[in-house]
C-alpha cells in the first residue's frame, strides 16, 4: 500500500508540475514590466505615456523583439554556444539575421559571414553595426548562390515562421548550396517544453512549432548525411532537456 501512495504522490507531484509551467506570462526583458497602476492604485497589464517612444523608433517587429526577446547582449550570450558547433566552417550565411547578434560573434571570430532578413529595420540595424546584410527571404537569396559556396547556413527563431513548402524549400537549397561537409543549424521553440508550448504564441508571426524528432526527421527526409539536436541551455541531460529546455538547435552535416 505504501509503495501504491508513494507511486500516486510521484504522479500529483508531477501534475501539478506541469499545471505550473502552464501557468507563465510571457517573457519581457528587465526593463519591460508591462504592468501599471488604475485610477485606484491597482496593478493592471499595461503602459504609461513615453514608455513606448524608444522601443518604436526602430520599427515594430525590432521593438517588439526588444521587449519579448532581449536585448542584443542577452542574445549575444545565448548564442555564443554555436561558435564551437561551427569551428572553422566558413562563409556563414544567417538567415533572419534580425539586429546581427550572431555576425557579432562571428565577427569576433573573424569568420566571414552575411546576414539576411526581410525586416527593414533589422537589415538597418546590422549595417548601422558594419555588417554585411541583405533585405531578401533566405530562399530567394540561396537561389542565386553557387552550389557548394557556404560552410554554415544558420538560423535562429525562425523556421517556425515559414510555412511548410517554404521550410522544405528552405532545407533543400541550404543542402545544395552548403559544401561538403558544411552545417545546416537551426534553431527554435521546443514544444515538449509545455512553458514554451505555450508561450510560442507571443509572437504573432508563429505558424506553426516543431518537434525537435520532427526536425530531425525533415533534415534526413532532405538528403542530409547525419543530424542530431543540441540544447544550448541545457544540462546534457536528454530527457531533462527534452522536457525543460525551452529551445533547441537541430545540427544537419551535408
């Protein structure tokens, strides 16, 4: 019998676990509350005037990523995982390259690399930073590249914005356009994550999420020679990660 209570007190235990991650508000960088007082001192959802005129005056999508994603230092930190997965592959290509964190660090390292991205402001920024960057979706860009020309195609949140013959479309010409042995990296939301499942609507322009076996799976099913997944913030635990981390990269070798 105690063993029976035991195993049913492991199960409420992990219930109300995942009631908890269920119950999260959207992530916000420090300076980003959201919250105000009413006319009667009660804290509401909301915004005082002016709070907005600086996280306006670079566009909407790049102000909106100031509040819901982070700022560029953060970001930059996050992402520094991938220089080692990259090593001494070049040029890298990085697709959605939004205000050119990742051609910081790549610049660091001296790697060559070019950004592209469809936002304007986003392009804008880059260039304000000196880095090489185009305004065009990464399929009509790669289309023009000579086969066997990039040693990395990388990106960072933003297959789950493509729709699906888009995504394919995306994973065919990074593989023809990659040279031997070059790395196809995305990243993106985790749905086994159920904080980040339902947090993936934050961010309007969401199709659809992915599964990282999912991700794996289209990786192979596009002529890629191996893949495997990665969590950056993770602890090298699968399952741990699987189920907590709230992203993941899938790594794909031409």
């Amino acid at each position: 019998m105690a063993s029976l209570i035991g195993s049913d007190g492991d199960r409420l235990r992990e219930v109300e676990k995942g009631l908890a991650s269920l119950q999260r508000w959207p992530y916000t960088s420090d300076e980003w509350t959201l919250r105000t007082t009413d006319s009667q001192g009660r804290p509401v959802i909301g915004y005082e005037p002016g709070d907005f005129q600086r996280a306006g005056e670079g566009g909407v999508y790049r102000g909106f990523e100031e509040i819901f994603r982070g700022g560029e230092e953060f970001i930059r930190k996050r992402q520094r995982y991938y220089l080692d997965i990259i090593g001494s592959c070049k040029p890298v290509l990085d697709v959605g390259c939004g205000r050119g964190e990742f051609l910081d660090l790549l610049r660091e390292r001296r790697i060559p690399s070019l950004g592209v991205d469809i936002d304007e402001a986003m392009v804008a920024r880059c260039r304000e930073k000196g880095h090489s960057a185009e305004r065009v979706d990464a399929n009509t860009f790669l289309e023009k590249q000579p086969d066997n020309s990039l040693g990395v195609v990388f990106s960072a949140q933003v297959v789950e914005h493509l729709e699906f013959d888009e995504l394919t479309r995306l994973l065919q010409l990074s593989r023809e356009k990659l040279m031997p042995e070059g790395l196809f990296i995305a990243e993106t939301v985790n749905p086994h994550s159920l904080a980040a499942f339902k947090t993936f609507w934050v961010d309007l322009t969401h199709k659809v999420p992915m599964f990282p076996e999912v991700a794996v799976a289209m990786c192979g099913l596009s002529g890629y020679d191996s893949a495997f997944v990665v969590f950056p913030n993770g602890s090298n635990d699968l399952e741990r990660d699987r189920l907590q981390q709230g992203e993941y990269a899938v790594v794909a070798r031409r």
